[in-house]
C-alpha cells in the first residue's frame, strides 16, 4: 500500500520501521497523515511477516505534534464537525496503544504535543540526546485531551502535572527522568539502541508476546485483584497451544524455538 505522508520499510527480517514522512512540516500529524496511520498499522498488524514495529519520524524531528494548518480548518467547522476531528487523532492513538506487536519509539529529535502522545503508546521508547519534549497545547488555548490518557497512563498523575498544562520545553534526560522514555542516548548510539531493544522481542513467541501485552491492558484496567480469573484463564489458554509445546520442547532438546531469529 502507498502512502503520501508515511514510509514503511523492513530494516531487518521481522522488524517493520513505520516513518513519519513529512520532514518539511517536522512530521506534524495532518489530517492525512491522521488518515493513512490507521491504515497503515492495520497492514502492519496482519502481515505476520512483521513482528515488532518501530516508529519513527524522517528528517530531523520526530513529530511536532498536530499541523497548525489543519487544525485553523478544523476550528472553521461546525461542532460535528470538530468532534469528528477530534476522533480521528483519538482512534490514532488507541489504535496505537492496542497494536497486537511489539511498538518501539525511535526518538529521533523534538516531539511536541501530540507527537508526546505518540512517544508515551510506544511500549519501549529510546529517545536522542539533544531530543525536545513539551505538552505544547495550552500554549495555543488548546488541551492535551486526547493525548492525556496516554501520557497519565505512562508516567501517573503526579509526574504527569508537571509537564501536561505548564506547556514548558524539555530534555531528553528530563523525559528518561518522568518517565516517557525509556531511556536516552547519544543520537550515533540510537540505531543500535533501537535494533537491540526491537531484537528483545524477536526471541520470544510472538503470540505469547501479543497476549501478554493485552494481559497488561486488561489489569490496568481492572486491577490486580479483579484479573486473577482473566490471568488463570489466559494461561491455560497458553498452555494448550502450539507456541508454548515450541517452546518448552525446545528448551529440554537445548535448540532455539522456530520463532528465534
């Protein structure tokens, strides 16, 4: 499938790197990009050649957050018209944040608004020193709205105040510190940091990691104590399948499983 705002390519078998193609806008999100994202992902999720997917943006940053242009329209509509706009970066990210693979931020240089949104549905993300970071909607008269969820998800509450309606710039290590990244490192180190982190996962059964991921989804919704029958559930679910006879078969016969690359 082509695209007009994005670029998808196999860096190495099993790893899909999703770019952000609008480096003369600083990868803003604009309402193409908001409608070939989806798409893209949802090619992303069935191929089953692709396992864990990075997310990038080209050029020299990673995602200014959403185009000022589009959002001028936006504000030009009726309310229906402006909620369903709204909608569109919302299922952006909820697509983003149940992606069935593996997600990895590949931090590029400076993420704004909702390009912060973008960094905090990545399951790991390994950010550039010399990357800039800021909540930058209040700034406008705007909210973080539909990037908040995320963003409180991922760094709680109490962290989450201290960047998300201040709209104050900050540093990569500053990000490592709240939360939003995993962790930052020299921009020559960031290829390898990233390629390590996506390699993690290719050792590991891949339905077993996209279980695991919604087991994750369903206790923070839920809690601890009101999954423990989902959990039981879901293990012995595993213990019937295929991948997991791999697995521990593999492990007695000291071999790799099939899915190891």
């Amino acid at each position: 499938m082509a695209f007009e705002t994005l670029l998808i390519d196999m860096p190495r078998p099993g790893i899909a790197r999703l770019t952000l193609n609008r480096p003369e806008a600083h990868n803003a999100l604009s309402g193409a990009m908001l409608d070939e994202l989806p798409r893209a992902l949802g090619e992303l999720e069935s191929d089953p050649g692709v396992r864990v997917v990075v997310l990038t943006g080209a050029g020299e940053s990673f995602c200014a957050g959403g185009d000022l242009r589009w959002m001028e329209e936006v504000s030009k509509l009726d309310r229906a018209g402006r909620i369903a706009a709204s909608g569109k970066i919302a299922t952006l990210l909820a697509a983003l944040d149940r992606l069935a693979k593996p997600l990895v931020g590949r931090i590029n240089g400076p993420a704004y608004g909702g390009g912060v949104g973008l960094v905090a549905v990545c399951d790991v993300a390994i950010a550039a020193r010399g990357a800039r970071f800021g909540l930058t909607e209040v700034r406008l008269g705007l909210l973080p709205a539909n990037i908040g969820p995320y963003v409180v998800a991922r760094l709680g509450p109490a962290k989450a105040r201290e960047i998300l309606f201040n709209g104050k710039l900050f540093a990569a290590e500053e990000a490592e510190r709240l939360g939003l990244v995993s962790r930052a490192v020299d921009a020559a180190e960031l290829d390898a940091a990233v390629e390590r982190e996506a390699g993690y996962f290719l050792q590991c059964g891949p339905q077993a990691v996209a279980r695991t991921k919604a087991l994750i989804h369903h206790i923070a919704r839920h809690g601890p104590s009101e999954s423990i029958d989902h959990a039981i559930a879901a293990l012995a679910d595993a213990w019937e399948g295929d991948e997991s006879k791999e697995g521990i078969a593999a492990f007695f016969a000291k071999r790799k499983p099939r899915w190891t690359s």
